[in-house]
C-alpha cells in the first residue's frame, strides 16, 4: 500500500509517501480501506516527537488518527461491521505506528462507526477525533439545558463542533473567541462571536449581561486564554482543557479523546439529523501530507483539514 511515513521526528520535510507492506488485522479488527484521514494538531506533535513520552513510538512511522473509509475485510470475532460498509472512526493506538495516512488502516471496532450517508468521505474524515473531544469535555463539565458556554478557539477544528455540540446538549447560548473574520462563520454556527486578546474579560462580560459571567468554558488553546477563564465563570470546576494540564491547577478538568464506540454513533446520529456539520477548509491528495501540515503550523484554519485517499 501506499502511506505517508516517516523514519525520524522532525520538520513537515520528514514526511514521505512510501510503499509499505499492507496492515494484517487481527481477529477483532477491521480492514479500511481509506478514502479520507483527518489532519489534527496531535499529528504535528506526533511528527515532531512531542509525545514520545507518552507513547511509545516506532519507525517507520505512518501519522494520523482520524479515518473514514471502505470495509474491505473484518477477523472473525467482529460483528458489527462487515465488507462495503461506510465507516469512520478514531483510531489511536497503544502506540505509535500504524496510522491512518495510508490507502489502508487495521482498524479497531471500538474506535469506528457507521458513516452517516449525507457525510462526505472527507467530512466523515475529520469527524471522529474532534466531535469525540468536544462531546467527551463538554459531558466532563456537565453542559446541560440553559447553559451558557464560552468556547475559546471556537473556529477551529475542535471549536466549532464544540459550538454545535453544546447546543445539542442542551446550551441556551454559546459564545465563540475568534479572530474578526471568522465572527460571521461563528454565527452561522449559532454562536455569539467576541475578539479575543487582552480585552477578553471585559469583552465577554459586556456580551452576557447581568453578573457578566457564563457557566462553562471550553479551552482550545491554552495559555492566556485558560488563565482569563476564572475570571469568566460562575464554578472553576466547570473550565474544562484539551491542551493545557494548568487547567487542574486551576480546579478546571482535563479532557483527552477516547474512541468509544457509542459517542462515535452518538456524532453519527447528529451529523445524519443535520444538527452537526463538519465545516472541511481544505483537502489534499495524500502525497501533499506535508504541505497540509504546513497550512496547518500558520493556525489560521477554519474547521478542518483532510487527506483524500
């Protein structure tokens, strides 16, 4: 098969398209055959070995976690997928190998789910990862009916799932940081967009009226962001993080994606209703993996970034 693949960690120029042997999959896996593969901020930190502390890490290495594609083949203790269904789901491992940058992907059947049919590949593509990190940090804070939510990053991968999950779960309101030209995009979204910056407390609480604070805050970000939350919610427990630990020092939660398969159908659901959209900013062939990193590293992206395959 053909994959993206890299011998040693560094600069977007360490991304290869190669010929590898195809994946063998096991008897509880799923054989994918890949037509589109999510680009997240995760593979950048993979590609440069920012997480090798965390995981354990093998060379050649194919990146990627986000996948959506064709069943070719299932082992024989799988039973809820079988060959020609449209899938997608998140695939990280135990470690790091054997990603979805490639024409195929040994899928395991915990992290997949069925593809809603009015997704495209390349939508269902950058789905999985994102919708599972807004779903799973928005549940840790317990966004629930009447709520008011602040989402800072809101236009980014994460964020803007992250705006229309909370009005799934129930959220009155939702307010977005985002830079000026994407406040349009944020209220076509259903959230109330603000400029973030130095400004940011002040701006929020002249935006919600009354004691000027709102319920939860949802940090993409991290740094200054995070560290203007307190000042903006009635509970710190109710900050929750996906890139900043600081967050617990300051009583918030931290949350990290975990391929569960019925948040999986959950997102599916959703996204077949119409309630969640997946916005695609741009894709690429698969041989273009670097310069979809590069278009990335300028973190300016409008929803997501994908590979076709």
């Amino acid at each position: 098969m053909k994959a993206i693949a890299q011998d040693e960690f560094g600069d977007v120029e360490v991304l290869e398209l190669r010929e590898l042997p195809d994946p063998p999959i096991s008897f509880d896996q799923v054989l994918v055959e890949v037509r589109a593969a999510g680009v997240n901020p995760v593979d950048r930190l993979v590609r440069m070995g920012y997480v090798k502390d965390s995981l354990p890490h093998h060379f050649p290495l194919i990146p990627g976690w986000d996948v959506a594609g064709v069943v070719r083949a299932v082992g024989p203790a799988v039973e809820g997928f079988r060959p020609g269904d449209e899938v997608f789901g998140y695939q990280r491992k135990d470690h790091v190998q054997h990603g979805t940058y490639a024409e195929l992907v040994a899928a395991t059947e915990r992290g997949l789910a069925h593809k809603p049919a009015n997704l495209s590949f390349a939508e269902a593509g950058g789905l999985a990862l994102t919708g599972l990190t807004a779903l799973q940090a928005l549940r840790k804070v317990h966004v629930s009916q009447g709520d008011t939510v602040l989402v800072h990053a809101a236009a980014g991968g994460v964020g803007h799932l992250a705006v229309q999950v909370a009005r799934i779960l129930g959220a009155s309101r939702v307010i977005g940081t985002a830079s000026p030209r994407n406040h349009e995009f944020l209220r076509s979204l259903g959230a109330d967009p603000v400029a973030y910056g130095d400004a940011l407390v002040d701006n929020v609480a002249d935006l919600v009226g009354g004691d000027g604070l709102v319920d939860v805050a949802f940090d993409c970000v991290g740094g200054a962001a995070l560290n203007d939350s307190p000042a903006l919610v009635r509970d710190p427990s109710r900050i929750v993080s996906i890139v900043d630990t600081n967050v617990l020092r300051l009583g918030g939660r931290y949350a990290y994606a975990k391929p569960v398969r019925a948040d999986l159908d959950w997102l599916a659901s959703h996204a077949a209703s119409g309630e969640l959209k997946v916005v695609v900013q741009q894709t690429f062939p698969l041989a273009e993996a670097a310069e979809a990193h590069r278009l990335l590293e300028g973190r300016h992206v409008r929803g997501k970034i994908v590979l076709t395959v």
